[in-house]
C-alpha cells in the first residue's frame, strides 16, 4: 500500500473522531460542507464539518436524573445558540488555506449565509468577527483566538 492512501485513511478516521466527538457534545452536524462557486466548475471550498449546537441541548432527560454532560473546554455561550466551521488536520498543526484566510474569497461569508443563523445586513460584520478572532489561532491556548464570536444581531 503506498503512503497516499494510508494517509486518506488516517484523515478520513480523525474526520470520524472530530464527528464523533462534537456529536456527543450536541451537535447537529453536515459532513463535507461545499461552498459552490456562483457558476459550474470546481468548488470554492469546503469545511470537514458544519454544525449547530442548541443552548437548550439535553441528551438523556428523559431517561436519567440528570442529562449527558457535555465537555466543558468547548466553553459553550450560555445565551446563543453555537455554530462550528471545522476542519480536521492529520498530524500537523491546525491551518487553514487561502479560500479561508483570504477575505477577498468572502467564503466565510457564504457559510455564514447558507447557514442562514443571521439576517444577510450582518452576514458581512459576522464575517470580520470571525476572521479577527478564529484565523489567528496558531494552536497553542491564548493565540488570539476565541471559543466563541458573540454578535448583538437586529432581527
């Protein structure tokens, strides 16, 4: 077997283990989340997984006295509901490449939009703030990165 489909299976397990573990964590998930460009052609993007998290999330209340406890190092908002944009890496540090660090790409704005948690007249700041406070993040804990982006959002 040669190394490159040994590596695909490697990421395609780690893909399984990051699924599996913000499932257990209340996540609804869509695997393999493609930004489509505006005409045919290849995609623009995509995100290992897109998720959405309730702030109302209880497993196990109605069979236990007490529901699942999710991991608390996700520092979940106690007053918004959680969306993820995750992209697994294998065996290197956590990057993500240019049709997500470029702002001219305005990816993370499609996201947000398909997502469609937000009204389009904040989809552009949403986009700043997650592009100021996410792709700095080199890894290590307090590398300018946020657990979370909180937005006041007129409705």
């Amino acid at each position: 077997m040669s190394i490159e489909p040994m590596h695909h299976l490697a990421q395609t397990f780690t893909e399984k283990v990051a699924y599996w573990y913000f499932r257990l964590n209340g996540f609804l998930q869509i695997e393999n989340f493609v930004v489509h460009p505006e005409r045919r052609g290849s995609q623009r993007t995509d995100a290992d997984l897109l998720g959405v998290r309730f702030r109302h999330r209880a497993e196990f209340t109605f069979d236990h006295q007490t529901p699942m406890k999710d991991d608390s190092r996700l520092c979940f908002s106690p007053r918004l509901d959680d969306i993820v944009i995750v992209e697994v890496k294998t065996n290197q540090p956590c990057t993500l490449n240019g049709p997500w660090t470029d702002p001219d790409r305005q990816n993370v704005q499609r996201v947000v939009a398909a997502i469609g948690c937000l009204p389009r007249a904040s989809i552009s700041e949403a986009a700043k703030c997650i592009t100021r406070t996410v792709l700095p993040y080199s890894g290590e804990p307090g590398s300018g990165w946020s657990p979370w982006v909180e937005m006041k959002v007129q409705s």
